[in-house]
C-alpha cells in the first residue's frame, strides 16, 4: 500500500516539471493572414492613388486657369492703350487704318489682330526705342501668341519676338463695338468702343472676353 502511493506522487511531480510543447500557426492561418493582409494592402494603394490622381488634376486644373487668367491680364493691358497710330512695317509705307485684321505681313495666322500701344516701359529712356510697342495677337498651332517689335516701324528684316500665352484653342475671332452694336469689321481710321476676343478652347469650350478701348465716339471724333 505504501509502495503504491510513492509511486503516484512520483509520477505526478515528474508530469509538472516536464515542458508543455510548444505550437505553431497552421498553413491555414497563415494563408488567412497573408489574405487579410493583401486586402489592407491593395485598399491603402488604391486610396493613394486616387489622392495623388486627384491632386494632379486640381494642379493642372489650376495650372490652367492661370494660364487663361494671366494671358487675358496682359491683352487686357494692350488694349486699354491702343494709340491712334498705324503699323510700318519693314520700312514700307504706314498701313492704313489703327487696328489690322489683315496681318499677312505683320504675323503667320490669318486668325490676328495688330495695333499700337502706348505704355511700353522705358524708364529713363534708357534704351534706344520708343515707348510705343507695335504688337499683334494670332492663333498658331492651336496657341494664341503675342507678337511685338523692338521698333514701333519695323526695320526691313527685323525678326518679331513671340510669346505663347493661351495653349488648346481650336480659334480665334474678334468683334468690335462701335456704340451700337457688335461687328466684324471696323471702319478704316476709327477705334471701337470695346473690343471683344472670342477663344474656341478644347477644355471649356468657347470664352469670351471684352474690353474697353480708347475709342471714337458716334460721331467720328475724339
């Protein structure tokens, strides 16, 4: 009887003493894991994706908007000082008439307007021209640039300085305010009222913009 109970104790204290073995994850979880983990993945890319797609469309949205604001700022400013004054071109005789649509000599586009301006910036006088600025605005390949001179007359094989303002237009038509109503042409030796410039663009389809000019009045005068 003695002996029996000995033998139990023994064996109970051998039991606890004696590491539990040890477990690991099975293939299954580890393939749920590995699930679980893609989906978080592919969720976390796809919402980056649509960040960084929606901050470069509002940055070129953006971009844009100010290319448009910025090019209409500076035709703006040409306007408002269009002088009284015809265009010599390359020596020749001056061309009758202060605004050209007919600017075969002067630009590339057959879609362009040419004038004089004042307000060139020359402090001083400091360099050997006038502060008028002969310039024109045509449409080439789908962008209106500004062309101007170093010279108000032209010299015989000066080279005009152009300048892209407004990219993605299909055309380019101006329209002229006489006091009373909008035209296509304009009588020779007269300012319009107003001048409006009608862009035809690729994204936002057609603007219109109008500015006032230095005009004559009903009657002809100034």
């Amino acid at each position: 009887m003695n002996i029996t109970l000995v033998k139990h104790k023994v064996t109970k204290s051998t039991a606890s003493v004696m590491p539990k073995r040890s477990q690991g994850f099975t293939l299954l979880e580890v393939l749920i894991a590995i699930a679980i983990f893609s989906v978080i993945s592919m969720a976390s890319f796809s919402i980056f994706e649509t960040v960084l797609n929606s901050d470069t469309s509002t940055k070129a949205r953006t971009d844009r908007i100010n290319e448009l604001q910025r090019g209409f700022l500076i035709i703006e400013r040409d306007m408002l000082q269009i002088a009284r004054r015809s265009v010599r071109l390359n020596g020749e005789a001056p061309q009758t008439g202060f605004l050209h649509t007919d600017t075969e000599s002067f630009t590339t586009s057959e879609q362009a307007i040419a004038f004089v301006r004042h307000g060139w910036t020359n402090p001083g006088l400091l360099l050997p021209r006038s502060d008028m600025q002969s310039v024109a605005y045509q449409l080439n390949e789908k962008i209106v640039e500004r062309v101007h001179f170093n010279f108000v007359d032209a010299v015989l094989g000066e080279e005009p300085k152009v300048r892209p303002l407004i990219s993605e237009v299909e055309s380019l038509n101006f329209e002229f305010y006489d006091g009373k109503k909008w035209q296509k042409s304009l009588k020779e030796n007269t300012l319009p009222m107003a001048i409006a410039i009608e862009l035809d663009t690729t994204d936002y389809g057609i603007i219109r913009r109008q500015f006032i000019v230095a005009g004559d009045n009903l009657d002809g005068e100034d």
